[in-house]
C-alpha cells in the first residue's frame, strides 16, 4: 500500500481498530497513569534502546530522587550516573541533565509545550518529541521507532529500508496519516501512538509476529502477501566481534583503586577498576605480573561477560594485593581509593560493579 493510497478513510479505520484494541490490551506502566511531561520525557528517553521490564524500577527510583526538572537540574553528575547505572548508553543521562538545565534557562523550570520547543532539547529527536507532544499535551505528532517501524512496513507493505530517506519519509507519512486521523475523530493523539507502540512490542514482534490477535490484521498487506518474516527490510548487523580486557582489582588496607573514564566514548565518565586490553593468547595473571612486578601477590576474581554494541567482552577480574611504588604505574594515574562506602556511591559501568560485587562477595 504507497503513501497516497493510505487516505483518511483507511487511516480512521485503522486508528479506530487500534485505539480500541489498546484500550483493552495495554499494559498497565508507571508512566501512563500520568500527564506529566517530565515523567513522560524520563521514561521514553529510558526506553530508548532498553526493554519495558527492565525500565520499570529504574523510572520509579528516579521519579522519587528526581522527581522535577528543577531537582534533576541541580543534581550532581556521579548522582544521576549512579540512577541510571546498568542502564546504559550514558550519554542519555547527561542530555536529561543538559536538558533539565536548558528548560530552567529558557523555559523558567517549566517543560515546554510547543513541539519545536521540545524537539530543541539535548538529546531529543523526533520520535521523542513526538511521544512527549502526544502523550502529555494531545498534540497530532506522529512518531516513527524500531517497533512502529515494524508494525507499518508490514501493515502498508513498505519493501524499503526503512533508515534510507525515502522509505522513512514514508513511514513517517503513514504515522502522521495515523495520529491526524485519531486527532481529527476527537481521540488523544497519545493513546494512537502508544497503541502503535505497543503492538510493535507485544504482538507484531520481529521474531513471531502473534497475526491472529492484531487488531488490524484484516487490512494488512504482509499478512496477505505472506512477507511477514521479510519485512521490514532491515540491512543485516554486522558480525559480533570477541575482546578479552583484565580488570586489576588493586587492594590496600581494605581499599581498592578506581579510575574514572574520559569524558568522552563509551560508559563517559564512570568509574571502573583499571583496566587493559588482554592480547590473544596471554592471560590475566601474566599481564598482573607485567604491569606490577614478579613480587606481587595476584589472585584470579571471576569473569564478567557482556556487550558493548558489537563487542562480546570478557572482562577478567585479577585481586592483587598493591605493592609498593604501584601509583606510580601509568595504568593507575588519577586513580582513587575507596573503601566500601565510597564504592557503593560511585557510578560504575555494569560489568565493574559485577567485579565489586563478586569482591564483596569474597570478603563476607
Ligand atoms: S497482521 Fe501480523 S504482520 Fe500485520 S500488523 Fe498485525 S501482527 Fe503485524
């Protein structure tokens, strides 16, 4: 089904069939028993790249710290760090800091209506703004992510990929067609768009698309054309890479040595235990003794595997009992001590706070 095809008539009825299948079927969440925009924006920009189960008690810790721009405006970095690790994607947290201070600067601490107001924010995009305009403030802005993309490729038939400009243009087209046509029957804009949301993750899934329960099933084209499986047409992701890394885990008198990464690149500014790439070949307690000396007393903590992006990482833990001299070692510099207070404060990346906890784990 092109663009020009998916007139009014077809997006009413369709926005009807879905508004009516998510008043029975959406799952009850935190943040949609609210119209609070700043409890909105936090959940959706935790939504991005991360599942619903796992947003959930992360949304309701934060909402209780944090609950206002203007106490997330004035809280500490390593603070909101610490409420968004495991989380990932930090950068997500530093543009709601940035942001809470820009709506303070420009908005006089109130989360501002207009749409290009909020598109104008740090580190919200289309789709955000979108959600945020329809879902607190009943604005007709269509939104378009991985899981609406899903749903209307198949629905309309749409062959392209959906990140070339062409084909999303497109699908942005039959979203806006979508929360137009709700708006224009007196339905809220937000309830649309969620509705597609939510049929992206819970029925018409990438993997088993569940056809017979969709509520627009009748007037799909995948589902007629039998190209559910192939659609939409994504490029292929590229191939995992494997790393190895070793993780000292330096202790003195009860202390261990952390390090705070760059401002920049990956987990920005998190603390970690100090860490190198480990060569093909060479092992943990090989590159302890060349990094702290034949004398230094090392002994194997666990092995953390996770994901970065592409990278599948073993992090390999080693205890080594600090030598004399060791902060002079390059690997160490700007490190700090930290007993185990300290440590539970710190923000840390998510595989290091699992090498905390298996060191604590160890000590009781
Ligand atoms: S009928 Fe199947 S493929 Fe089509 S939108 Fe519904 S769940 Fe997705």
């Amino acid at each position: 089904m092109p663009k020009s095809d998916f007139q009014t008539q077809a997006a009413r009825r369709t926005a009807r069939a879905l508004l009516a299948w998510y008043q029975r079927h959406a799952r009850d969440l935190p943040w949609r028993h609210t119209s609070d925009p700043y409890a909105i924006w936090v959940a959706e920009v935790m939504l991005q790249q991360t599942q619903v189960a796992t947003v959930v008690s992360y949304w309701r810790r934060w909402m209780s710290e944090l609950p206002d721009v203007a106490s997330l405006a004035a809280a500490p970095m390593d603070r909101i760090l610490r409420l968004w690790e495991g989380l990932g994607y930090y950068r997500r947290a530093r543009h709601l800091h940035e942001a809470a201070a820009h709506i303070l600067a420009h908005h006089r601490g109130r989360f501002p209506k207009q749409f290009e107001d909020i598109l104008a924010l740090p580190g919200v995009g289309r789709y955000t703004a979108g959600a945020i305009s329809s879902i607190a403030f009943d604005q007709p802005s269509p939104v378009l992510d991985g899981n609406v993309i899903r749903v209307l490729a198949r629905f309309c038939g749409i062959a392209g990929d959906p990140r070339r400009s062409a084909t999303n243009q497109t699908l942005w087209g039959i979203s806006a067609a979508l929360v137009s046509a709700a708006h224009a029957m007196g339905e809220h804009c937000g309830a649309l768009n969620q509705s597609l949301m939510e049929l992206g993750a819970t029925t018409c899934t990438a993997r088993n698309a569940a056809c017979s329960l969709c509520p627009v099933r009748r007037a799909c084209v995948a589902r007629r054309e039998n190209r559910v499986e192939s659609l939409p047409a994504l490029p292929k992701r590229a191939r995992p890479t494997q790393v190895r890394e070793v993780a000292f885990v330096l202790q003195r008198q009860g202390r261990v040595l952390m390090r705070r990464r760059p401002k920049a690149g990956i987990n920005a500014g998190l603390w970690e235990f100090p860490t190198s790439p480990l060569p093909h070949g060479a092992t943990a307690t090989a590159a302890a003794r060349a990094q702290f000396g034949a004398q230094a007393h090392i002994t194997p903590l666990m092995v953390v595997r996770h994901s970065i992006t592409t990278r599948r990482i073993s992090l390999i833990g080693v205890r080594v009992e600090a030598p004399r001299g060791l902060s002079a070692a390059p690997l160490l510099r700007g490190g700090r001590w930290c007993g185990p207070e300290v440590l539970a404060a710190l923000p840390l990346a998510r595989a290091h706070r699992r090498l905390a906890q298996g060191l604590s784990a160890t000590r009781s």
